[in-house]
C-alpha cells in the first residue's frame, strides 16, 4: 500500500478570503481541528497546536502562507529540532475559489521521507488519514456555520 501523500477534497459555500482565515488563524482553528492552537500565519513561524488541557501539544512551522490560495505548515518532527523535509510532515491547504464558493484541497505529505520503518510509516499514514477523515468534514461544517450566521 501506498504511504507517500493523504488528500482530501470539499467544496464549501464560502469564499477563499473566508476560509483562508478559517484554516490559518488560531481562534478558528480551535473550532474546528485543535483544542487550542498559537500560531500567526507567515512563512517560518513557529506556533503550536493543542489537544486537550495541554495533554497533547504539537508545534508546527509554517511554510507558506499566501492569502487567499495557499496555507501549508510542517509538523509530526522530532522534539528539539527545528522542522524540515527530512524530518516532519508537510500540510497544505489549496484553495481555489468554485462558483460561489471555494474548493478546499488538503494534501499531507513526507511519510516516506521521514525516514520511520515501514511499519511506522504506514501506522502514522493511518492515524493521519483517519484524522483528516474526521476534521476535514468538521471543517466544512465550521465554514456552513460561520457563513450562515446572522
């Protein structure tokens, strides 16, 4: 089985500008995906993304951040060290506005490139892939919310 990439796909009735802010900033974020997230959204920034009450902490670097098309950040490396391809997983979110909405293209790469054994590698794939099962769905339901609020 293939570990190399997960990607997900939604379209949402909200515009790239509105979901830019909703995957990059840390208040939406928290509603979403994270319990808590500190993070400011350009390249080289180095935030953290919270589970629980501080039960499970994850920092994260951004990578790019292009309002409002692109938002990726790398995460999953090793305590101490700084981020990079070879140690951590790259996320991006692709936003490319679809009619009256925008089209929302999650890709996680960096399984391989890690270096973990095949066995890691294929676990975390699959941890990751169950997890993005969950929160990519959360996070168009976020968006319905947010857009149809009065």
């Amino acid at each position: 089985m293939e570990h190399g990439s997960i990607e997900r796909e939604i379209h949402v009735d909200a515009s790239p500008e509105v979901v830019y802010e909703v995957v990059s900033s840390p208040g939406h974020i928290a509603e979403w995906w994270s319990d808590d997230a500190d993070l400011e959204a350009a390249p080289g920034a180095v935030g953290e993304l919270v589970w629980g009450d501080r039960a499970e902490v994850v920092p994260i670097t951004v990578v790019e951040a292009v309002p409002p098309r692109l938002f990726s950040f790398r995460w999953c490396h090793p305590e101490g060290e700084a981020a990079d391809a070879a140690n951590s997983l790259l996320v991006s979110f692709e936003l490319t506005p679809s009619g009256a909405g925008t089209r929302i293209r999650l890709v996680e790469t960096g399984f391989r490139e890690v270096g973990w054994a095949a066995a890691k590698a294929a676990e975390r794939h699959r941890e990751h892939s169950i997890g993005w099962d969950t929160f990519v769905p959360r996070l168009g339901e976020y968006l319905a919310r947010l857009v149809s609020a009065p």
